[in-house]
C-alpha cells in the first residue's frame, strides 16, 4: 500500500505543471440532487439507494438530473493507516465502490464532499495534505463529481488549495466535475474558470424565501439573497465553468409560488440545478416544477448565458436570457407580497446584450412568437402591447421566438 502511495504521489508531481480540469463533463449546467439540505450528516447507505430508485421511477432522470451527490459526513473517524479516505462502515456496510456501482446501474452519477480545510463543516477529515491520496480514492470508488468545501481553511490559498485539488483530480484519471465551495469570499469567478466546472458565489441558502436566517454568529442566505449576490457576476459563467447560488430549496416548505420562482430564476441565471429535497416523497406540485422541459431547457440551452436583470418597476424585475436560433427568455418576477399588473411595452425592451453575447432584442425590427411557459394559453406576438398579471412572490416566464412570416408592428 506504501508502494502504491508513492506511485500515485509521483504521479501527481509529474502531472501537476500540465494538469487541467476535465472537459466535456459540464458544457450545460450540472443537474442532479445534493443530501445536504434536507438531511445535513444523517445519511447512509439506504437512504442514498433509495434516492438513486427514485430519481428514475419519479422522471427526475429523464428531465435531466444526473447526480446522486453525497456531502459531509459520509467520513470514518479517521483515515486508514496509509492515510487514505474511508467511509463510515456502520452508515455504508457495503462501501463506496458498491454504491456508486449501484447509482452507476441505474443510469446515474454520484458525486462525493470534501474540504480544502482541515476538518470539514461537519468536523470530519479534510483533505488538506492529502489532495492526491484522496482523488485517487474517490477516482477508485468510481465517483464523478467532488464538492470541496472552504471550513478550517485558515490561513491557507484559495487559488492554490482548488488548483492542487483540480490537478490532483486529473491525475487521478477519472473525468470528476469539479464543484467548488468556497462561498465567493475569494472572488473564484475572477480566477477559477480553468480551475473548477463550477464555483459557489454566495454563503449557504437557507429554507426562506426573503429573509436572512440568523444562527448566533452567522446567517443563512434567502433565495433572493443568493439571488442578489449571483446576478451582477454573469460575465463569468459560460460552457463548463458556471456560477453558482447554492443549491435548490424547492419542495424543502416554501409556497407553490416561492417554489415556482425560486426554480425559474436559478434557470434564468443558468445556475446549477442541484435539488435539496427529498425526492422520495415530492408532491405533484413539486414534481411538475422541477421537471418542467420548457423551463429546464432555458436552464440548459446550450448558448451557455446566464441572464441579465434588465430593469426593476416598483419591485417588478424584468430579465431576459438570450437562447439559441435567436431565442429570448423573458421573466417578470414579482419580489412583492401583491399581485402586480403590468403592461408590456416591447418597444421599451429594445437592448443590446454588451456585457457577454452581443445579441440584440431588435422589437422595433422583429417581431417574435411568444409562448407562456409556466401558465400556458394561447401564444401571441410582440407586434402590440401586452397586459399580465404577475402573481405575488412569483414569476411569468415567455419564450420569444422569431416568428416564421414577420408581421408588421401595429
């Protein structure tokens, strides 16, 4: 075992000075489903099986979810003698290799936590020290994705600790998505876009839709916290490297509307779709939200942009996606506790998206097929004004497309 760990520690030396990220494993964002928001530490071998079986009977994995991802506390007490990683085999008799190859058979990934720290969050080993002994493990376990965590990091590089973890996953040889979690208060969208596939740019959510969680010392983020904190940053984002505002409370308790924006903006932002909830017992109302194909594919279109807040009318808020074949996403999201009627003006909305594709709405010029995505009805055209109401806390969500035979505006 020694031998072996000299061997793989020589291995990373060499491949270190060349070493880059994987490509091709996050071209769109990432979609899958983390335990950590629903079950925090309480998870086990069971518990993971079973999610793995409900991702596929409940349609999750065939609207796109992907990941089966484990975070903190999966850890034994300590390493082994060799200082390898191993599982807590009270919670995961069968072992790591045994599960992922049970997630793998269902047509699934399965993604694993770790810390560029000392400890983790929930106080079990970090991998500092051990970044190539602990890729090489998780590349042996067969895993596909690494969430690495920022605790007990102190005094310690941001910009080197995820470049060693990224060089060591590439030495490993086993294509691993790279999640970071190092919460933005290093600014990774400035320097990780050859580092990680992703990269949190905010603190942890919480279970509320507009107010802060307090806990002692240190709060929990609102969904329109992480909101807030994400949406001036989309320049960053693109094809395999994406920001992200946490991960998804939908199905967690918040209302049907909350549910409804909450979701469709994080599409909107071309965030990672990564639920919280347990998806083992999610209601219909649930279920219809997070597998809506309309509203998964503004998400995943491949144009890879993250939307733009255009403008904000007494607590509207009017954003707009470019798509592909010179499609638009057009949100009004009501961040008010009243439903808002409001006209759309198109000619108002005439902008050149400057800042990261170029693309221009071109309404004086253009007239587009709109479809309502959430609510349905009859499509129309922007070729006249139109009225909507926009429910309280929630979103009306339009796809734009160039209508086949233009029509004169009137």
């Amino acid at each position: 075992m020694k031998k072996n760990l000299l061997l793989s520690v020589l291995l990373g030396l060499c491949t270190a000075v060349s070493a880059q990220k994987w490509d091709g494993v996050a071209d769109t964002p990432p979609m899958g489903w983390n335990s950590w928001n629903k079950f925090a530490c309480d998870i086990n071998e069971e518990l993971i099986r079973e999610i793995a079986d409900a991702m596929v009977d409940s349609g999750l994995a065939d609207a796109g979810y992907l990941y089966i991802n484990l975070d903190d506390c999966w850890h034994a007490p300590e390493r082994d003698a060799d200082g390898f990683p191993q599982c807590d085999t009270t919670r995961f008799p069968s072992g790591m290799k045994a599960l992922a190859d049970y997630v793998h058979a269902k047509g699934l990934k399965i993604g694993i936590y770790s810390d560029a720290g000392r400890r983790t969050c929930g106080g079990r080993f970090g991998s500092l020290g051990h970044e190539y002994q602990d890729a090489l493990q998780y590349a042996r376990w067969g895993f596909d994705y690494l969430k690495y965590d920022w605790c007990e990091s102190e005094n310690i590089n941001p910009v080197g600790a995820y470049t060693l973890m990224r060089d060591a996953l590439r030495a490993a040889g086993r294509p691993i998505l790279f999640s970071m979690c190092e919460w933005g208060g290093n600014k990774p969208w400035e320097w990780a876009a050859d580092v990680g596939h992703m990269w949190r740019t905010t603190g942890d959510i919480g279970l509320s839709f507009s107010e802060q969680i307090v806990h002692g010392d240190w709060e929990q983020n609102s969904v329109l916290r992480c909101l807030d904190l994400n949406a001036p940053l989309r320049k960053y984002a693109g094809p395999g490297h994406w920001n992200d505002p946490d991960m998804l409370e939908v199905g967690n308790g918040l209302t049907e509307n909350q549910d409804r924006a909450h979701f469709t903006l994080w599409c909107m932002m071309a965030a990672p779709l990564i639920l919280g909830n347990d998806i083992r017992q999610m209601s219909d109302q649930t279920a219809a939200i997070v597998t809506d194909p309309d509203v998964i594919a503004i998400d995943q279109d491949p144009l890879g942009v993250q939307g733009l807040r255009h403008s904000t009318d007494q607590g509207l808020e009017i954003w707009f996606k470019p798509l592909v074949n010179g499609d638009w996403a057009l949100c009004l999201f009501n961040r008010t506790k009243s439903p808002r009627e409001y006209t759309i003006d198109w000619q108002r909305f005439n902008f050149t998206d400057d800042e990261v594709s170029g693309r221009s709405t071109s309404f004086d010029t253009i007239v587009y097929d709109v479809r309502n995505l959430w609510y349905g009805g009859k499509s129309f055209r922007t070729n006249r004004p139109h009225e909507v109401t926009v429910p309280a806390e929630d979103v009306v969500l339009y796809r734009l497309s160039p209508a086949a035979k233009q029509t004169p505006r009137r």
